[in-house]
C-alpha cells in the first residue's frame, strides 16, 4: 500500500468521525431543548449548538475535498503528493469575514439546518418542551 492509500484511510475514517460528531451535536440540541428550562437559554443554546455544527461540517468537507483529490491521485496514478492535506488547505485557506461566511453556508445546508429551525421554533410557541 502506497502513501496515498494510508492517506485516504486516514481521511475517510476521520471524515466518518466528524459525521458522529454531528450527529451527537443533534441529539444534544434534542436533550436541551427537551430538559432547559428557560426558554432564551434553551434558545441561546440551541443557536450554538448548531453553530458547533456547522464548524464541524466544514471541517469535513475540508476532509471531503482532499479525500476527492487523493481519490482522483489514485485514479491517476500517483499524479497527486501525498500528505498534504493542510499545506493544500492552508495555500487557499479563507480569511476573515469570507471563513465566517464558510461558516454560515454550512449551517444553512439542509443537512446541517434540520432540526435547529423546528426546535427553536417549538421551545419558543410552547415556553419549553
């Protein structure tokens, strides 16, 4: 097995991992809107906890893009370098108001979004669920 074959392990099976880790963010922001009693606390935090969310997502889909660029290496042939998964980052990485803008298109994909909206909107029309 070759360097971009360890790689694309080590990526898919941290990529699988931020998935779990969205998900769990989701079944907290289930318990707290289910247990927080106050409802701008119940809100405040459902906020954040989506927010958390979408900070992890886009760092899976920075996973996701080396991934499909080590896959496409692969398919070539060895046309790609190994282990560069942060120099590539780093050389287009977004700055200041365009990574916050990162940010928020994740937490706008309906992937992400589902069930914040529902949530906040339940803890609020029914004063804590």
């Amino acid at each position: 097995m070759n360097a971009l074959h360890h790689e694309w392990l080590a990526l898919q099976a941290q990529h699988e991992r931020y998935e779990a880790l969205a998900l769990a963010v989701k079944l907290v922001a289930f318990a707290a809107a289910a247990v927080v009693p106050d409802i701008s606390l119940a809100l405040a935090l459902l906020a954040l906890l989506w927010l958390q969310e979408a900070v992890l997502k886009t760092f899976q889909a920075r996973l996701g893009d080396r991934l499909m660029t080590v896959e496409a290496g692969l398919k070539a042939g060895e046309g790609v370098a190994a282990m560069q998964l942060h120099s590539d980052w780093q050389a287009r990485r977004p700055r200041g108001g365009a990574l916050v803008g990162e940010y928020l298109k994740s937490a706008l994909r309906p992937t992400v979004a589902l069930p914040y909206p529902l949530l906040m909107a339940l803890v609020a029309a029914s004063g804590g669920l």
